[in-house]
C-alpha cells in the first residue's frame, strides 16, 4: 500500500504525491528541487530484496538501463537507497500510459503502426546493448507531454521473475532474464501481441 508522503523531503527531493503502486513497488511524483524539475521517484518493494545478491544485482541492472540513451526509453536519473533498499529517480512522463490511451478508444492504424515503430526502436536499441526488458505490456509504455512514447521499467520485471521463479532450473532463469537470444524475441513477440491486440479493437483485418 503507497505510503502518503506528500510534501515529505528525501533528501533534495520533494515527494508531491503518488503516481501508482505495484509489485515492484510505488512511485511518486516528485519536485527535484535541486534542479527545479518534476521527475517520478520509486521505491522498489522491499520483499523484493531479500539477500544481499538480489539487492546487487537490482543495482546492476539498474546501472545498465541508466546508461541507455534514446528517444523512446525513459531515463533513469539517479539511483539512490531508502533504508537499505534501491531507489530510482526518474523521468517524469505526464502523459499516461498506452494502456490508458487504449481504454479510452480504439487506436487508427497509423496511431498503432506510429506507436509499434516507436516500442520496437527502444527494444531494438535495448537489446544492442544487451538490455531485455521481459514485461513489455501496455502498462509499460507512456506518454511525454509532446506525445512520444517512451518504455519504463527496463529490467525490474526480471527481479520480479526471479523471486516467483526461484525454485526453476538454472536453464529455464537464463532464458527468461536475458541471457541469450530468446529473450530478446520474447519482447518483440509480446510487442507484436499488444499491436495486434489493438489493430483488433481498431476493427482492422489482418492481411
């Protein structure tokens, strides 16, 4: 459950209010008062840490999305501790998510190709650097204030399967986290899922 910490200071952050809250923990809106400038500031949960090799290898991963640098993924800014465990300073996208543009209406065919080429040029970049996202779902995708989409939660999905995956032979964990080429096709398979889920809603028949 989100913590109210509106107007609380974490340092020389100003936590203004929540954003949403998950399994991997709650992110706030929050003013950079250093800078002058919104960013979102998450907590990962703390059942998610539970050896020091989990909270290592959070950090490490967090590491590698925050030195991504393209149009369509969401910067990491900072990465911090609250008690013992990690969290991340982010890019503010004010937009909403894609899911909640989907709710809304049906997307146009150009909207879903626009928006399935930008998703695909994030993975494509992410995974030239080695980077599998491993939850790519419309929840994971939001808006800037111009319209761009950008992808969130690089990485964290893969701590998250690790913990409910546990007892998985080691075989079956590399798949799933990266380490080899499936996984990367396992993005653009899911990416390919949520379009043609859309071109459904949109009343488009496949070729």
């Amino acid at each position: 459950m989100a913590v109210h910490l509106e107007h609380r200071m974490h340092g020389h952050y100003e936590i203004l209010g929540p954003l949403g809250e998950g399994g991997m923990g709650v992110v706030y809106k929050t003013r950079d008062t250093r800078l002058g400038r919104l960013v979102a500031l998450k907590f990962l949960a703390a059942g998610l840490l539970e050896s020091p090799e989990a909270r290592d290898r959070s950090l490490a991963e967090a590491r590698a999305i925050a030195a991504l640098n393209h149009p369509n993924i969401a910067t990491i800014y900072e990465i911090g501790e609250s008690d013992g465990a990690p969290i991340l300073v982010l890019e503010y996208l004010p937009g909403g998510t894609l899911r909640s543009r989907t709710g809304a209406r049906p997307l146009s065919l150009p909207e879903i190709v626009e928006f399935g080429l930008q998703i695909a040029a994030g993975l494509a970049h992410a995974h030239g650097h080695g980077v599998v996202h491993g939850d790519v779902k419309t929840e994971n995708v939001m808006f800037t204030d111009e319209g761009r989409l950008k992808i969130t939660d690089f990485g964290l999905a893969r701590l998250h399967d690790e913990r409910r995956h546990a007892g998985a032979l080691p075989e079956t964990r590399r798949s799933r986290h990266g380490q080899g080429p499936l996984s990367a096709l396992s993005d653009c398979a899911r990416n390919g899922r949520r379009l043609a889920a859309a071109r459904a809603r949109a009343g488009v028949t496949p070729v």
